[in-house]
C-alpha cells in the first residue's frame, strides 16, 4: 500500500452508515482509503500487519462492544510502534489521540 495514502478503518454494526461514511469521505482527501469492518472481531481481522493510521468505531455493537474493541485492538497493535493513533467514537462525538504503544 502506498505510504502516503490514509488507511481509516471504520467499525460498526450498521452497513448503512458506513456506507454514509464512505459518501462523506470520498469528497474529502484523495489520500483517504476507508476499509469497513461490521463487527469488532471483522475489524481486528482486517488489521493484518499494518495498523490503521484512523480509527472510527460505533460504540454499542452486539458482541463486542466499541470500548472491548479497542482493548483488543491496543493488545494486537502493541507489536508496532506507532507515533499516534486516532480513535474517534462515531456517535458520542468523543475524539481521542493514543501517544505510542
């Protein structure tokens, strides 16, 4: 994958907001690649060896929820060094920066 593109996962249970997501993206940097995930666990699937440099995950999801999600995501993403990882609740409207892993 191209190093200067912006690989944004987006985690939710609802296929018809990431395909709104998806619409609202589009218009906005070129360098914006959004993969989609409907599950936690299909998003911790899709991390494969190169973690997102975005996160967007829905917070009440059936299963595991966006908070286990996280947690999941922080055991498997120790293993790179990231300077920054950005972690946006899509509802609650919350937005927090994680420093290094």
């Amino acid at each position: 994958m191209d190093s200067s593109l912006i690989r944004v996962l987006q985690v939710d249970d609802d296929p018809s907001l990431l395909e709104l997501t998806g619409e609202f993206l589009k218009g906005e940097d070129d360098r914006l690649v959004l993969e989609t995930a409907t599950s936690a666990d299909e998003g911790l699937d899709q991390i494969g060896d190169r973690p997102p440099d975005c996160i967007i995950s829905d917070y009440d999801m059936p299963g595991k929820d966006g908070i286990e999600f996280l947690r999941k995501y922080k055991e498997k993403a120790s293993r790179f060094s990231a300077e920054k990882i950005s972690i946006f609740w899509w509802f609650h409207a919350v937005g927090h920066c994680i420093g290094p892993l």
